[in-house]
C-alpha cells in the first residue's frame, strides 16, 4: 500500500488531482469535504475535482507534508496555496484520510485547519 500512497501523493504534488482520482478511487467511492459536501461515485469526485482544478489561475504551492498508513487506511497531510480565477487565494493546510480496498481507495475524507 506504500507504493500506491506514495504513487496518488506525488500526483496531487503535481497538480493532477482528478487524474489520480480517476487512477486510484474505486467506482463507488465516496467523499466527504469540510463542507459537508459528498460524492458517492468516482466520477462525480472527478467532476467535482476537475471543476475546482480548472477554476485555478495560479498554483503558489503543493507541499506533502507528512504521511501515514495503517491496515488499509493513509493520511496525507498537504498545505495548498493557490490563486484562483476570481482574484480568491485559498491558502490551507489540509490532512486526506483514505480507505483503501483492494488496491483502490473506497472513502476519502478531507480535513483542514
């Protein structure tokens, strides 16, 4: 499960988020953002994702914090900085908790701070 995390953490560094959604959710997969917003498929997290991807002008910063695995569940923590199309900066620190099933993640769940 190293490899997998290690793998879907280094596309988030680069800025392909939906591609990695894509890669490695499940087909049922679901989401939870802080928001309370959910998706309950992986194409609707890809939908989501790559609307949020496209709406930003600038990417100031992806850093990888720190990550973590256990049976079957990783978190990874990012601190994010973009600027966006409207003229917004969204600056946060952000831990991603997964549920991984058979070689694919079944939950993520976004916290920040």
């Amino acid at each position: 499960m190293q490899e997998l995390v290690s793998q879907m953490d280094n596309m988030v560094l680069r800025g392909e988020i939906p591609q990695a959604v894509s890669k490695f959710f499940s087909e049922d997969a679901h989401t939870k953002d802080v928001d309370g917003s959910e998706t309950s498929t992986r194409e609707e997290a890809v939908q989501k994702l790559t609307g949020f991807v496209g709406s930003i002008a600038q990417v100031k910063e992806i850093t990888l914090l720190n990550s973590s695995i256990g049976e079957d569940v990783s978190m990874s923590e990012f601190r994010f900085h973009f600027s966006m199309e409207d003229g917004n900066e969204i600056n946060w620190h952000e831990v991603i908790r997964r549920e991984w099933q058979n070689g694919l993640v079944v939950n993520e769940t976004y916290f920040q701070n």
